[in-house]
C-alpha cells in the first residue's frame, strides 16, 4: 500500500512578522453572408452579426480567436465567421468551446464573465445561422473587449540571460523540455511583487512557466549558466518554499489584492522554470528568451504561493473516473485566500478546493472540468478567510480509461498531477 504524503501549506516565517482552448475549431464550407433578412422571408432578419452575434464573440471569443491568440481563426472579421458559424456552433454545443473552467457559482473569480457562455448566448448564434446570417448595420457592433494579458506599466522586467533553443534531447521525455534558468532578482530584491505576469517570446513552444525564489549561495555552478539547466524535478527541488508564481497559456496577470505582496528576501535569486513542448517543431530551431514583469512595492503586508496536493496517488489502468485527494489544515493563523491555481496533466477530468470551516459548513473555491490546454488561475474579486480551526479539502479525477499501466505522480506530462497553487496571505 502507497504511504500517503499531501504536500501542507508552507508559511515562511515573513508571513508571521508572506491555453485557451486548444485550437479546436474546424474549417467549414464557406457560407454566404447575407445584409438584409433571412432567406426568403423579405423581411429584415431579427438577429445580425453586428447587433447580435458581435458583442457575444467580443464577450466571450476574442480573447483567444483574434490575430496572435491561442485560437484558431479570427473572430474579429465577420467573413471568417460567416464561414466558420457552423463549426463555430458545433463546438459550443460538444462543449469543446468555450474550454472548460472553474464554475462561477462555485465562487466568482476575475474575468468569469469571459470565460462561460451564457446559453441564451449560444442560441443568438444559433438563431443567426437559422436565419440566413444577416450582416446588419456596423453601427451596432459592440466596442472591443480589453483583455489584459500582460502588464502595461512594469516597474520591473527580468529576461532570460541569452536566447535559448530547446534540443528535447530527453529520451524518457520526448517532444518536452524542463529548462530552467537563475535570474538576478535586481530592484525586486528586498522589496514586494504586488502585480507579476510573464513577457512569452516563442509562444508555440512554452507550456508553462513556474518562478521559484532560491537562495543565491545554494545555485551551483550549472545552474548560474545563461544557457540554464535541466530541471524536470523543480518542483520536488524548490518548489516546497519557494514557489512565487505558476503560469499557463490564457492566464491573466496576477494581481495581489488589498496592499499584500509576495516579498522577494534579500540574498534571494529568481529562477524560472519553463516548459517547452516540441508542437511539431524540430528541436534547436526556435529560439526562446522569455521574461517576466513585476509592479514593485515597498510597503506591502506579506503573501505567499503555496502548493497544496497529494503525490502518492495511483491511478489504475483502466479506471475512467479515478479521484484522489486529502485534506490540509489551516496553521493557526487567520488568512485570506487571493487566487488559487488547479493543475493536472493530460488524464485530467476535474477538481474540487473547498474550505471546510470549523462550525460544520463549507465554501466552494475552485471546482470543474478540466482541460490541460486552458489551465487558469483564479483570481477572488476579493480575498477568501481562511481562520484558524478550517481545513482546505481537495480533490483531483483522472480518465486513464486507455492506459494499460497505472500512472502515478511526475513532472512528466505521461505521469499526473494533483497540484493547487494558493496565493495566501494575511
């Protein structure tokens, strides 16, 4: 029998005193786009692209379906919606569009109302469709939608020392590469992160990005390198005290709520670990010099990332609907939940974070399916108590209906995962 190990909320000592969707849709027959009403009827069409359709795509598309984003097509140029609607419908309907995310009536997070399509939303298109997709007036349409998805106004930018060509030379790991690489932390050092987002250079490469705090004088040699090291375990080797941030493709910047900051200690270097996926490009053709940007403050009450998980789940072959899980105590100390990060791998199905207070009730956090291309963190409009005598539960579920092995816990992406990143603070 596996010996059970959950990884516990880490609280350094401060603290008392710190994907879009994958690309899914499919090409469809090209499909008249006509200005005037539905077919045959000679009467002007009751729902149009511009006064109809437009504002449901800029609400809930074009944050990925736009030029440069995660998605296929854009979603911006009526034509190529005209002749993707039916795709475009049938995605909605599979539930492949939009990706899966955590349910807002579990507990609201920053930027919901982009993320799920309302169903009378899904009809509008429908009813457009059926109704010969009419134009109308451009007049109409519904001003673009913002999306913040990288800091406009850093105080700070940190960049990988020199360019980087993954070479996914790792037999055991093929088409994948854990590579990370030690920053000199510069004006962050000493000082608060009260706002941090990554600046991505080879998008079609970079998985995911993970920043760790590391203690300067415990970086070897290798691991000063500009060219970086390998590091598919940075998570067993730093990442028990010192994770500060954990991003995926479709992540928002993470902003730190009500004057909390993640506290970079003096004699601390930054090391950022990046995973490239090979996407069908050979390996030592692209290029990557990523960074990340910071908003600095020097008075700031301390916050942490923390992880919370289990790593000694086994999921047996064959099981469609397997769920691990544990439960984690609160420290003795009254905090506030700021956003909270799920992460599995490619077997994942869904997840559940709950706190279970003291008096007998519960407050739903994060819980839904899962999609490993559109991992997300959860931002709270406003922090979450989490006080003395609560306990954090957690689930994970797994389809491993097609393997004919068990998988267990691994940074690789064919083993699994059942990892909360928790930003925590007082």
């Amino acid at each position: 029998m596996l010996r059970r190990r959950h990884i516990g909320l880490i609280f350094i000592i401060a603290l008392l005193s710190s994907a879009c969707g994958g690309k899914s849709s499919t090409e469809a027959d090209s499909v008249e786009s006509p200005d005037g009403g539905g077919p045959d009827s000679g009467e002007p069409a009751s729902v149009t692209y511009y006064a109809d359709v437009q504002p449901v795509l800029q609400q809930n598309c074009v944050r990925c379906h736009q030029p440069g984003g995660l998605g296929a097509g854009d979603f911006t140029d009526p034509s190529v919606v005209s002749a993707l609607a039916p795709a475009i419908l049938g995605a909605i309907d599979s539930g492949r569009m939009p990706p899966p995310v955590s349910d807002p009536d579990c507990q609201d997070y920053v930027g919901s109302e982009h993320l799920r399509l309302p169903a009378a939303s899904r009809d509008i298109i429908a009813d457009w469709i059926d109704e010969g997709q009419a134009l109308g007036d451009p007049s109409d349409a519904a001003p673009p939608v913002v999306v913040e998805t990288e800091l406009s106004d850093p105080d700070l930018v940190l960049t990988m020392p020199e360019p980087y060509a993954p070479t996914f030379a790792d037999p055991a790991n093929p088409g994948n590469e854990y590579r990370c690489f030690a920053l000199d932390p510069g004006a962050a050092s000493g000082r608060s992160i009260t706002a941090l987002a990554p600046i991505v250079d080879a998008a079609s490469l970079v998985h995911h990005i993970v920043l760790f705090s590391v203690p300067t004088a415990e970086l070897t040699a290798e691991e000063r390198d500009p060219q970086g090291f390998d590091c598919i375990e940075a998570m067993g080797t730093f990442g028990q005290d010192g994770v500060i941030a954990a991003w995926a493709p479709g992540m928002l910047p993470l902003r730190i709520p009500d004057g909390m900051g993640l506290k970079i200690a003096a004699g601390r270097s930054l090391v950022m670990q990046v995973h490239y996926f090979a996407n069908g490009i050979e390996g030592g053709t692209v290029y990557d010099q990523s960074s990340y940007a910071f908003e600095l403050s020097d008075d700031a009450s301390p916050a942490i990332v923390t992880t919370v998980g289990n790593t000694s789940f086994e999921i047996p072959a064959g099981a469609a609907d397997h769920t691990d899980g544990g439960t984690v105590p609160n420290p003795d100390q009254d905090l506030r939940l700021v956003s909270i990060f799920p992460h599995m791998h490619e077997l994942g199905v869904t997840y559940d974070m709950r706190i279970r207070h003291s008096d007998g009730s519960q407050t739903c956090l994060v819980q839904g399916s899962y999609d490993f291309n559109n991992q997300l963190t959860y931002q709270f409009p406003s922090p979450i108590s989490f006080a003395r005598g609560d306990e954090l539960s957690f689930s994970c579920t797994w389809d491993n209906s097609g393997g004919d092995t068990p998988v267990r816990y691994g940074e690789r992406t064919d083993e699994e995962m059942c990892y909360f990143f928790v930003t925590v603070g007082r």
